[in-house]
C-alpha cells in the first residue's frame, strides 16, 4: 500500500478497479480539534460536490435518494455516516471498511476537496505530493516497459528455434464461427482457437492461453489489438477482422522469427543490466 507524507502526517492511498483512492481516516489526523468524517459529510457543499462527482461518473448513482439527503442537510438533527451515503445512494467515490487496514477512502479528487476541509494549505500540500508520487512511478513505468520490450525482441529468435510460431491460415469453418468476445477473435487470429479451447486442450496448466505466449507473438498480439481497434471504428464486419488480422498475424510473425537483429539485442540488454 503506498503513502504519501503531508505536513508530516502519514497518508495510505489504494488501488480500487485501477483507480486511486486516498484515507480520508489518515488525513483527519491532521485536523485541529475533535472531528469525524461525518461532520464533513453532513454539510450542504460537500454534498452538493459529491453528488456532482457521482452524477459525472457513475451511471448507478441513486438520484432519488440523494434528493432526500440533501433536502435534509443544514437542520440540525441531519447526520450521515459514510456507509450509510454508499448504502443509499450507491455511491463509489467513497469506501468505508473496518479491519487493519479499514477506515475511509475517497477517490483523489474528493480527498483533495476533504483536504480544503482541513485547510487550504494542507490541501496544496495533499495534491504536490501525490503528483510527486504519480511522477516518480510514470518514470518507473517508462523504465519498465523499455526493459521488457527490449528483452521479448531478444527473446524472439529463441522462441522461433523452440517451436513454430507461424499461425496457420484459418479454414473458411474456422472464419465461419461467431464468437462474442474481442479477445477471442485475436486469439483465433494469432493462435488458431479460442481461450476456453486452448483451457480445454490444457485442463493441467494455470492462467490462460496469453499466459503461455511467446516474447514474439505477445510483441504480435499488442500490434494486432491496435489494428482491430481501428478496424472496429471503421465498422468492418467480424468475419472480415478475422480474415484480415490472421494474415497480419502470419506476416508479422515471419518478420519477428527473423533473426536479423539479434546481436543488436543482445547487446541493448546488457547495456540496460550494466
């Protein structure tokens, strides 16, 4: 779990469905004087902010349920916990749980708006920090994919010594078959069947047929998600994205099992490893 130091307060920050979410819980340490989440919650603004931020963002958001919240906020016998917005209003830019590492989170634009509760230069403080952590890890990121590009193309030749890596020519029966997944018309395309087929064929082996790819054609599968992608923009029927991509699949893979290059790879990952 990552922290983030504010005004030498310790602050978690999780992953929720790839998306960042910052403890609220964590940073009301760093308020002056005895207050609860709820005391932010039941203010009119807040509630008028978080009911934008669910509008623009979650499709599921319970409109009816936040008329009747809202209606009550500013009377004096109004309170909210933040399970009970959630509960009410199916909301999902905050997240409440108890355990070791419970407590209150909230989506970074809603915990940069709870920090202007706490004050405006701690506020300030919250956003500097988590653009110098989001930095920090955009570099790493960078770094990596570099890494593991350059070792996949080494990795190519290898791969085309171990075994055949050219995809067959699809039969028309194969193009014929309807199949409702994207992915599995790149795997048909690439590998000659479907995920659950290859499950089939492997009922001993863990993960999926990606799992068990080749340096070149996890190189070739990335080319042909973005070949599909426009192809699907361009409204192009299925069976012809079929056709299209497995002659892609078997151009490119002749190219990648080449070994022209292999030196120059080699010599690249060195370099990166001194």
């Amino acid at each position: 779990m990552e922290k983030l130091m504010v005004k030498n307060t310790e602050i978690s920050m999780k992953k929720i469905e790839d998306k960042d979410y910052i403890s609220l819980t964590d940073m009301l340490k760093a308020k002056d004087g005895d207050f609860f989440i709820s005391d932010w919650l039941r203010n009119r603004n807040t509630l008028e902010f978080l009911g934008i931020w669910e509008r623009i963002y979650n499709p599921d958001f319970n409109y009816g349920e936040f008329a009747i919240i809202k209606s009550q906020a500013g009377l004096n016998r109004f309170k909210i916990s933040v399970k009970e917005w959630i509960a009410k209003t199916n909301a999902i830019g905050l997240t409440a749980s108890a355990g070791r590492y419970g407590g209150t989170y909230a989506y970074k634009d809603i915990a940069f708006e709870f920090g202007m509760w706490i004050s405006p230069e701690f506020k300030i403080y919250l956003i500097q920090e988590f653009e110098r952590l989001k930095e920090i890890e955009m570099r790493q990121y960078g770094w990596d994919i570099k890494r593991n590009l350059t070792k996949i193309n080494y990795g190519i030749h290898t791969d085309a010594i171990k075994e055949n890596l050219i995809p067959e020519k699809l039969s028309k029966e194969m193009i014929n078959r309807i199949y409702a997944s994207e992915a599995d018309i790149l795997n048909m395309a690439l590998f000659g069947m479907t995920a659950k087929e290859w499950a089939i064929k492997n009922p001993n082996l863990k993960g999926n047929i990606r799992d068990y790819a080749s340096g070149a054609q996890l190189v070739c599968l990335t080319n042909l998600e973005s070949l599909n992608s426009v192809m699907i923009r361009d409204r192009e029927p299925q069976k012809e994205r079929i056709k299209k991509l497995n002659d892609i699949a078997i151009h490119q893979m002749k190219i990648l099992t080449e070994d022209k290059r292999a030196e120059d790879m080699k010599l690249i990952v060195q370099e990166d490893d001194k």
